[in-house]
C-alpha cells in the first residue's frame, strides 16, 4: 500500500484501523480544544494562565489545520472510481472534485474553525464545538443534523437560487441607492454601505443606521421592502421543502432514546383499521399503557393524538428498535386489507417472524420477567399454522370468526348479538385467570365453578394448561382441575389475576 492509499485509508475510510486511530486522535484534539475555550474565559487578558492557554489553543488550531488540509487532499471525487480520463481531464477532475468536497457544509465548518488562526477571526474557534454533531452514538437511525447537511447538499441548487436573488437584489439596490444618495446622505459613503443597507432592508431588520432621504431613495427602498417580504417567502419555501424530513426524524430518536416500557406496539396499521383503535382504547387506560403504531407511512393527519406514531419498517429486523419492541408487553400484526389475504398473511407472517428472530437475540429480551407477546391477525385459515411456526403466541382468524358468526346465527337466531355483546368491552366480556390460591386443589370443575361464583359472580365455563395451551370449554363437572390451571370465564370486567 502507497503512502497516498494509506493516507485516504486514514483520513476516509471507516473500515480502516487507521481510521479509527485518526478518528480517536481527532476527537482527543476536539475534547481538548473545547476545554481550553471553556477555561479561557477565567483567566485574565494578558496574564501567564491566558498565555498558556494561546499557545495551546494555536497548537491546537495547527494541528486541526494539517488534519483538514490531508483529509481535503487525499479525497478521492468518485468520478475517477468510474470512468477512465486523460492525465488533463483526471488532473481537472481532482482539482474540482477536491474543491466540492472543501464546499461540503461539514467540511466548511472544520474550515471555518481553522481560520481562527487569524487573530482578528478568533471567534471563530466556537464553531469547533459544531464538529460534535458528527458522532453516531445519540442518533442510531436517523442523526437529525447530519440530515440537515444531506439536505443541504442534495438541494444545494435551490438554496444557490434563492441565495442568488438575495445577493442581486442587494447588489442591484444597493448600488442604486448608493448612485442616488451618494451626493446628498451623509450616512452613505461608499458602496459597502448601500450594500449593508440593501441587505438590512431585503431581511426586514431594519436596523435605522442608514436611511434614504430622497424621493427616489425611498422608492429604491419600498421596492426593496416589498422584494424583501417575495424573497422570505422563497427561503422559507426552500427551507420548509428540504428540511422538514429530516427535521421529523428526531421523533424516531425521540421514542428510541426515552424510557417506553410496557407498551402496545401495533405493527401494519392503516387507516382503515381505526376501528381497532377504539376498541384497544375501551379496553386500555391509555395513561397507564401507550400504544405505539409503527408502519413505514408518515403519521396519517386524522391520527388522534394519544397514539404515538413511529415510521419504520417491521419486517427489518435492524429498525424494530425504533419501537422499543424489546419492552414492550404486547405486538399486534395487523394484515392489509389493500392487498390479497394471501400477501397480507406472507407479510404478516414475515412481520411475526422478524420481530420473534430480533428478540430471541435481544438482551433486554432475555431480561424479562414475562416474555413479549406476538398476536397476528391472519385473513386466510391456512396460513394459520405459518404463523404460530412464526412465532405468534395467538393466532386471529378474523374471516372465519365473521363467516362462522354469520353462518352459525342463519341457523340460531339471537347468537350473533349474544356473541357480539361479550367480545364488547363493559359486557359480559371472556377472560383468562389464573386460580385463586384460596382454592383447595385438586377439586372438580364443578365446585371450581361454583366457589368462584360464589366468591365474585363470574362463571367459569372452561380451563386452560398454560403449558400446551390446550383449552377446554365446559368440560365434564367431574373433571378434575389441577393447581397451575388457567380458568376461562364470562364477567363484566376482570375479577381473577391475570397470567
């Protein structure tokens, strides 16, 4: 390897041991840096401590301006990775290619803090502090102000062309006021101070230092006012359209670095699903537990907002963690009902088995006292067992149960309300519980029954091995029930523990 490879190995290529020395070195230098910008001001001007401090603050600066002119140096413009060019056309390529990279707003600010080497632009040795925003750590996803410079970059030409209006609007009417009033307004001496008047005027400050004083002065600076308020306009155009995503990309970070545990997360919503919404809030007190939806949409406008959005994509394993699904209680797959039942049950299916992998490999995963629970929604009943292989702990037929209502209350009129009114939430709803320690096991399903009633008004009409998941809906009053069973019973709201 050359000394030029080295080099770009170095200063450009992360997967470089020497890049991680360079880098470490660098940081070493910006952390030292930024304490002698801290400690500075505690000293007084001239004194040996403010000395000192100088000269290890232009070491510094030194040292920071070999390490941006190698890294400029040694970059090497893509182009040259790609086509092949005759020594003129590679040697124009380097040149251009390097000077674009130096233009990168990154690059710009490294640049702008080593200019502080020159004594009258030593405020500029703040900046430096703007090299932190480089680091990885706090944003996993999505940095929010390495965003901000991409959308610099890829809409650098809208900003060329609104900053170029700024600047031939305040070089036409500066140049026009300072012709005017040159004779005639004593504020005015030169043309740097129509220009700093043009500017002032263009971003409506309006500082009052330099004011014109003739008619045509004043129409000069109306059109100016009134150009003003058409370029804010512009910007804010701009800005808004090139900033806004990766301004909302904060929300993904937001969710990811906060203390959410023991939440609902809601993979494959839609907004024709809103219905599910509402039966989870009848069901949910909302401030004990959130609920988390997490699609790969924007969050819908007609979202109500005690629902906390997260955009991602549920089938990478790498992005579930922008829900926390490690700490959450419960999943809930949702199919599409925009595609076919089938491709929706494959997503589901393929949903259910990313989440499973990614938590089968979490730490906070392995942590839990009660592990998380995956509840898929499956449109077509062959694909059912594709999902329990998947992983899903509860498997909903969603078509069948409708169909079978439907079909089941031709024949037997009544049970459809019947049914409807105990999957409503305040009903005689269905639940799961464990049983009561004060019962003296083993004992018959029929004085199970019967005690339980007796104790809390629910009925009990079957039980379930936690073990195998094997339920038995009104077995033989002689059964004989075990400790460490589960009861299934009918209540209007919860009377046993909950497994």
């Amino acid at each position: 390897m050359s000394a030029r490879d080295f080099l770009h190995a170095a200063f450009h290529d992360p997967r470089t041991h020497a890049y991680r020395v360079v880098e470490s070195v660098v940081w070493t230098l910006i952390i030292l840096s930024i304490a002698v910008l801290i400690a500075e001001p505690f000293f007084p001007d001239g004194s040996r401590g403010d000395q000192v401090l100088q000269r290890i603050d232009q070491v510094l600066l030194g040292l920071f301006a070999i390490e941006v002119s190698t890294r400029i140096l040694t970059y090497r413009p893509p182009e040259l990775e790609v086509f092949k060019k005759p020594p003129l056309g590679r040697l124009r390529t380097e040149v251009f290619g390097r000077i674009r990279f130096a233009l990168t707003p990154m690059m710009l600010i490294d640049i702008l803090t080593v200019l502080a080497l020159v004594p009258a632009l030593r405020g500029l040795r703040a900046l430096r502090l703007l090299r932190l925003l480089r680091t990885k750590r706090f944003f996993r996803y999505a940095n929010p102000f390495r965003g901000l410079m991409h959308a610099f970059e890829e809409d650098r030409l809208l900003f060329a062309f609104a900053f170029s209006v700024l600047g031939v609007e305040t070089i036409l009417g500066g140049i026009s006021l300072f012709l005017v009033e040159r004779s005639v307004n004593l504020e005015i001496d030169s043309v740097a101070d129509g220009l700093w008047w043009a500017l002032v005027t263009i971003t409506t400050v309006g500082f009052g230092d330099i004011t014109p004083v003739t008619t045509l002065g004043r129409v000069i600076g109306g059109v100016m006012m009134v150009g003003g308020l058409f370029t804010l306009a512009l910007f804010a155009g701009v800005i808004g359209h090139s900033l806004l995503h990766a301004v909302l990309s904060i929300r993904e970070e937001q969710f990811r670095m906060s203390g959410y545990v023991n939440h609902i997360v809601v993979c494959g919503y839609e907004m024709g699903s809103g219905m599910l919404l509402e039966v989870l809030s009848s069901e949910i007190d909302l401030e004990e537990q959130r609920i988390v939806l997490f699609g790969p949409y924007e969050r819908p406008r007609q979202l109500a907002p005690e629902f906390m959005w997260v955009q991602g994509d549920p089938t990478k394993e790498s992005e579930l963690d922008k829900a926390r699904i490690a700490h959450a209680s419960t999943v809930i797959v949702t199919g599409s009902r925009r595609v076919k039942p089938q491709q929706a049950d494959a997503t589901t299916i393929l949903t259910t088995f990313t989440i499973r992998s990614a938590l089968t490999k979490s730490p906070a995963a392995k942590n839990r006292k009660k592990p998380v629970r995956i509840i898929a929604e499956i449109l077509d009943s062959e694909n059912v067992q594709h999902a329990r292989a998947a992983g899903s702990d509860e498997v909903i037929e969603t078509r069948r149960v409708g169909y079978s209502l439907l079909a089941h209350t031709v024949v037997y009129p009544g049970v459809a309300d019947a049914t409807s009114r105990m999957v409503f939430g305040g009903h005689q709803n269905l639940y799961v519980g464990r049983m009561p320690e004060s019962l003296e096991v083993p004992a018959t399903f029929d004085q199970v029954s019967q005690q339980i009633h007796a104790s809390s008004g629910c009925l009990v009409i079957g039980v379930r091995d936690p073990e195998t998941g094997e339920e038995q809906v009104n077995p033989p009053r002689d059964e004989l029930i075990t400790s460490g069973m589960e009861l299934l019973y009918l209540a209007s709201q919860p009377c046993l523990e909950s497994p």
